[in-house]
C-alpha cells in the first residue's frame, strides 16, 4: 500500500468522524423545530457518487457508529441504514446524470428520506407505541429537505478536500 493511499484513507477516516462530531454537537444550536442535517449521510451520498458504493458503505459504518453512540441507540441502528442507503446510493449514481447540483440534492433528500424510513421501521418494531407517522411527518421529512440544503455546500468542500476537482467541473467522471 502507497503511503499516498493510506494518507488518503487517514484523511478520509478524519473527514468522516469530524462529520459525525459536528452532526452530533455544534449543529445542534443550528436546529430548526428540533431537526438537524445529517451530515454523515451527506458524506455517504457524497463518497456513492464520487468514489462508489463501496466507499459509501465504509462511511455508513465509521459515521453511523459514531450516531448510535452519541444519540445512545442500540449499537447498529444507524450503522445499518446508512449502509443500505449507501449501497443503494452508489448503485443509482451510476445511471444519474449527476452533473447538475440539482441532480446531487435530489438523490440526498431521496437517501435521506429513506434512511429515515428505515430508522423509524428499526425504532417501530422495536417500540410498536412509537408514533410512527408523527416521526415521519415532524421529523423524516423536514430533515431530508434540511439536510439537501448543505449538499452544494458541503459537496463543494469534498470536492476541494479530496482532490476531486473533475468531479466538482463536469459532476462525476472522475
């Protein structure tokens, strides 16, 4: 392995937590009616159109250990979502025209959405008294359109950090 391989696994490992951290503390005071972006899925989406499905699922790991402990659920709750919605995001990527930041925001809130659906399916069979539909309406969706609201932004700074400049000039030939 190139030393230049493992400082880009190094950064992307750093990049990855330091997104879980600031999603689980500093963006809390930024909260709108009680919802925040999810970071860590943005770096997921990221990472499926940019790098693949497999990069993606490696992300949903390391951020989503990082969710299931600073929101103390049961270790794998978030684990397992964003790994699926990375996989699945990865897989989509590559039939998407994703030059348009439209198109990246677009497949964010769809991720987002379902990520969300999954985490209220895991918490319902879990707790079957859970109010399911409240969670969805008050919390999956506006979250999905909050969270699709950092994609330009936050893409932008991946796009710098990671060397993807092709990527940022005609939106995923790398």
């Amino acid at each position: 392995m190139s030393h230049g391989l493992i400082r880009r696994n190094l950064f992307w490992a750093v990049a990855v937590t330091a997104a879980a951290l600031i999603e689980t503390t500093w963006l809390k005071a930024i909260s709108v009616m009680d919802v925040t972006p999810n970071l860590t899925l943005l770096m997921v989406i990221y990472f499926a159109i940019a790098e693949g499905e497999e990069r993606a699922m490696f992300t949903g790991v390391l951020g989503g250990v990082f969710q299931d402990v600073a929101r103390a659920t049961v270790l794998g709750h978030h684990v397992l979502c964003l790994v699926i919605v990375g996989f699945a995001s990865g897989r989509i990527s590559t039939r998407l025209v994703t030059e348009h930041p439209a198109v990246k925001a677009g497949l964010v809130f769809c991720a987002s959405v379902v990520c969300g659906l999954l985490q209220i399916l895991i918490q319902y069979v879990q707790d079957p008294d859970l109010p399911a539909m409240y969670n969805i309406v008050a919390r999956v969706v506006p979250g999905a359109f909050y969270t699709a609201l950092f994609t330009p932004v936050l893409f932008f700074l991946l796009d710098r950090s990671f060397g993807h400049r092709s990527f940022a000039l005609n939106g995923g030939a790398t």
